[in-house]
C-alpha cells in the first residue's frame, strides 16, 4: 500500500460519515471541502517526509559512493552480488541446503534497499537539476 492510499483510507470513513448526515446540502459540502482541505495537507506533509527519507538515502548512498575507501564504495555492489549468487545456487539446487525462507526475505529486502538507494539518487538528482533550471 502506497502513502497516498494510505492517507485516503485513513479519511475514507470520516468522508462517509458526511455523506450520511442529515444536514443541508450546502452544510454537507462545506464539510466535505473542509475535509478534503485537511486530507490535502495530510498527502502535502506524508509525500514531503517521503522525499526527504529520498534525499537522505541518497545522501548515504552518494557520500558511501564516493568514499576513497573501496570497501566503503563497493561494499552495496560486492553484497548483491553474493544475494545474486545464492539465489542462482538455490534455484539451480547446487547448494548443498536450501535458502531458508528467513534467507529469501533478506535478499528481498536488500535488493529492494539497494533499488530504492540507486533509483532515489538518480531521482534527486533529476528533481534537483529540474529545480534550478527553472
């Protein structure tokens, strides 16, 4: 579930509650416009943290990147390639135990971390070069 789905369901029941009320039509708009105001600035604020959290990853990624140590630098490369590894080794049943399912939620979450911290830095990148040119 996405941030954006996350905040609409949290107001979904309170937008139903206004639906239901017997009030005036202009009286139940009002509120229902007050709502979706609030609701905005909810999305407004969730989607701000998103992008710093972006930011900051890609700050750790960059500053790691660039660092004159090369364990430093290459040690996100060298470990997905050991994830990679294991996987082709377990699917090729050449290992001499399979992955445990505990094993397989790592990999997963490390390939999705090491996704997420390339693919944010290239997106900061382009957001913040869109940023000055405009």
């Amino acid at each position: 579930m996405n941030i954006l789905d996350l905040v609409s369901n949290i107001f979904k029941p309170a937008a139903e509650l206004i639906d239901n009320l017997h009030t005036s039509e202009e009286e139940r708009l009002q509120q229902k416009a007050n709502l979706l105001n609030v609701q905005a600035a909810a999305i407004q604020a969730a989607l701000d943290y998103e992008k710093e959290a972006l930011e900051s990853r890609a700050k750790i990624v960059n500053s790691e990147a660039k660092s004159e140590h090369k364990i430093t630098a290459t040690w996100r490369p060298i470990v997905m390639l050991c994830f990679c590894g294991l996987a082709v080794g377990d699917a090729l049943g050449v290992l001499p135990n399979p992955l445990a399912k505990e094993a397989w939620t790592l990999l997963q979450i490390g390939l999705g971390g090491y996704v997420i911290g390339r693919s944010s830095e290239k997106v900061v990148k382009t957001i913040k070069e869109s940023s000055v040119g405009a």
